[in-house]
C-alpha cells in the first residue's frame, strides 16, 4: 500500500512539473504576439536557459520518482518469488493413536413384531358384526367378529340326528347280543342234560348230538351279535366324531384374538362373505416385545453372540435409545452376502416402537488389542495400495504401505504398516514427494 502512495505523489510532481511548462510556454508567446512595433521578438538567451533547465529537471525528477521506484519493486518480488520456490513446504501432521479398547459397530435393521399373524375365516358364510378395526389393542380370546353360517348350524342338527340314530342301533345290537346269549345258555343246558341221558342210555346218540350242535350254532350266532355290536359302537364314534367336528366349525363363527397384540390390518366389514380357509379377516401382531433382524458383516461375525446388549437408535427419534438383547444367530453366513443374520428384542411397553421401522443398532464389543488409528485425509490411495506419508528424521518425507481395518469414514483402522506415536501429512499435496523435506505448521491430535 506504501508503494501505491509514493507512485501515486510522483506521477502528480511530474504533472505539476510538466503543468508550469506549458504556462511558461503560453507566456512567451503572448508576449511575442502582443508587440506593438509588430516586429519578430526572439527570446533572449536567459529564457531559453531557464526553460532548457526546467526541462532536465523535469525528466531528471521523472526518472527518480517513476522508473526507479518501479524497478525495486520488480526486483523485490522476483527475490520473493525465488525465495519461496527455495522454501520448505509447510505441512499439517497428525498423530498416529491407538483405537478405543471398545469396538462399535453400527448396522442397520429392521423392527417387526415377535409375533404375528394373519387371522383366517375357518368356517363359511357372512359376517354378522365386526368388533375390532386397524390400531385396536386387543387381549387374548376378544372378540373380534361374528359369522353367520345357516348351511353349518343344519350340518349339526344333521349331525345331531345320526348320532342318535346310531345310538339306537348300538342298543338294538346289544339287547340283540344279550338274547342271543340267553339262547346260547339254552342251548348249552339242553345238550349238557342230553349227553347225561345218553351216558344212562336212557335216550338216543343222535338226538343228543342235535341238541349239541343247535347249542354250537348259537355260540356262533353269539360272536356275530358281538360284531354288530361292535360295528354300533363304530358307528356311534363316527356320529359322535362328525358332531364334534361340527361343533368345533360352529364355534369358529365366533372369531377371537389368538393373543394380546394390535390389530394391524382388516379385509372384512359386516356383511361381506368369507369363505373357509382362504379370506384373510384381520392381521395381528404382539408389540409389547419387538425383534429387530441385522446382516452382520463376515469380519465382525465372531464379535456378535448370543446374550449380548445392543443398542437401537430411531433416526425419527434422536433423543432416545432403546437397550436389547440378541437373542439368536443364524450360526452360519449366508454365501450370497457373507453376513451373519442376527435377531436383536427391545422391550416396547411404551409402544414408541412400531412394527416396521428403521433402526440403527450399535453393538460394543471389548477388544484385548485395539488396533492404531488415523484420519482419513491422510491416506493416500494410489494404483500400488494404500499409502501414507509418515514425517520422520530431519522433517523428510516416506511413503509407507498400510494395511487397512474397518473404516468409521473421518477415521480409518491401520492393522499393519505403523507404529503407534509416529506423525503422518495431512493431505499431502504433489509437492510432498519421497525424501522431501517440509515443515510441520500443525500437529492435531484428533
């Protein structure tokens, strides 16, 4: 700014300068034309000194206040120039530390319900009433719906008569059994009294033997009346077996909750006609204890086991987190995405949680070793490997492979290639090459 100031008060000296010349000159010739013998009028040799003089000096003072001062600056800044391009690079360096003894791992997941299902109609016909709709909290064995079946309450009256009608056959069959026996026992007492005479020969051989076989044509009349007897009794558990099958359809017309939950979905309104096994009535589902499934990475899937605390952050809900527990693990990677499948429940008696979410879930695990760790602008990704510019003896520059850990983005994990303490350039530039002395501006410690 100095330099401006003084070339600025230089160019108005010599304006001023070049300024009473000109009046000089507008004089002498107002003399010459104002002579009143009209003769020529030469000026004398005393005012061509002076205008000659004042002329030298005015270039003399051009030269000392224009060019002269023009001509350092220019020297100046090419010794700047030279004396910069001469000059250390200056570098920030960062300090290589050791990770945390805990190890976090975030990944994303997906809250759903521990239990949930879908509630079908098991018999046929037309909703009578609908107690329930979407969002209410309903507790085990509620009422839900009604149905209304004509066709099933005459399949049990139907059902209802048979087994009667069987039943009847059963005790025809047995009063049928119980006088076949009594003949039987006839039978047997006539032949045995006739054998006895024909011992005495008091009578003949062949009337004995036909009292013999009429008692042995009742025995076996005997065992065919048992058979039908038996064959009743089937009949009547088959009678009793479709009754209670019926019975059974008729009490699902009357829908209930199978267990407490909210009721997430219904397909049905009163009136509308359901058929057995295939209309979806409601959707159910448990939220007092959500699960949340994780894809867990193949090099952190030994770190995440049964029994072990995770914690679950909701982007919607920043200001909480909710503590759970995993309950179960795949116990085997899934070859298409190398990743562990792991469960995780959250207790949910707030209801904050909902079915469906997103969730963050960070898993702490101890670790004997941490590994080192450095900023991520300090890496150097090349077409060799990875690479960082370590600062060592006399501030000289070395390139120095490393292996790479997990990345946490401004951060990343060194498994092998440093040593714990040592300086790396941040962002090093095309003038940070092998050997190259720099100077360290700044050493941060982040």
């Amino acid at each position: 700014m100095s330099e401006l100031k003084t070339v600025a008060s230089n160019e108005n000296t010599e304006e001023r300068l070049r300024a009473e010349i000109e009046e000089l000159k507008r004089r002498l010739e107002e003399r010459h034309h104002g002579s009143a013998s009209g003769r020529r009028h030469r000026p004398s040799a005393t005012t061509l000194f002076v205008l000659a003089a004042l002329a030298v000096v005015a270039l003399v003072s051009a030269f000392f206040l224009g060019y002269l001062p023009q001509s350092s600056r220019q020297t100046a800044l090419a010794k700047e120039a030279q004396e910069s391009g001469l000059a250390d690079p200056l570098v920030n360096v960062a300090v290589v530390q050791r990770s945390s003894s805990k190890s976090e791992l975030v990944l994303p997941g997906s809250i759903q319900a521990v239990t949930e299902a879908p509630i079908l109609a098991r018999a046929s016909g037309y909703i009578a009433k609908r107690y329930a709709d979407i969002g209410d909290r309903v507790k085990e064995g509620d009422l839900l719906a009604e149905i209304e079946a004509p066709e099933l309450v005459q399949q049990v009256r139907q059902a209802k008569a048979g087994l009667d009608q069987a039943s009847s056959g059963l005790e025809q069959a047995t009063a049928n059994l119980q006088q076949g026996k009594t003949n039987a026992d006839m039978a047997r007492i006539t032949a045995e009294r006739w054998g006895s005479l024909v011992q005495k020969g008091a009578v003949a051989r062949q009337d004995a033997d036909t009292y013999q076989s009429q008692y042995d044509a009742q025995r076996s009349n005997v065992q065919a009346l048992e058979k039908a007897v038996n064959v009743a009794k089937s009949n009547v558990n088959v009678a009793e077996a479709n009754l209670g099958r019926l019975t059974e359809m008729q009490g699902y017309l009357k829908v209930r909750a199978p267990f407490a939950g909210v009721i997430t979905l219904r397909n049905v309104d009163t009136g509308a006609l359901v058929n057995d096994g295939s209309t979806l009535m409601f959707r159910i589902a448990q939220t007092e204890r959500l699960r949340t499934y994780v894809n867990v990475p193949q090099a952190d899937a030994t770190s995440v086991h049964v029994g072990q605390a995770a914690n679950l952050k909701i982007p919607d809900l920043p200001s909480k987190s909710f503590i759970g527990t995993v309950t179960r693990t795949a116990n085997s990677l899934d070859p298409s995405t190398r990743t562990l499948l792991a469960e995780v429940q959250v207790p949910n008696e707030s209801g904050q949680l909902l079915p469906g979410m997103y969730a963050e879930v960070n898993f702490t695990t101890p670790r004997a070793e941490p590994p080192l760790v450095i900023r991520g602008d300090t890496l150097v990704v090349r077409a060799d490997g990875p690479q960082v510019a370590i600062l060592g003896p006399g501030e000289r520059v070395h390139f120095q492979h490393v292996q790479l850990g997990r990345d946490y983005g401004d951060r990343v994990e060194v498994l092998a290639g440093l040593e714990e303490g040592q300086r790396l350039v941040i962002n090093p530039g095309d003038s940070v090459r092998e050997n190259t002395k720099v100077k360290a501006a700044a050493t941060e410690t982040k």
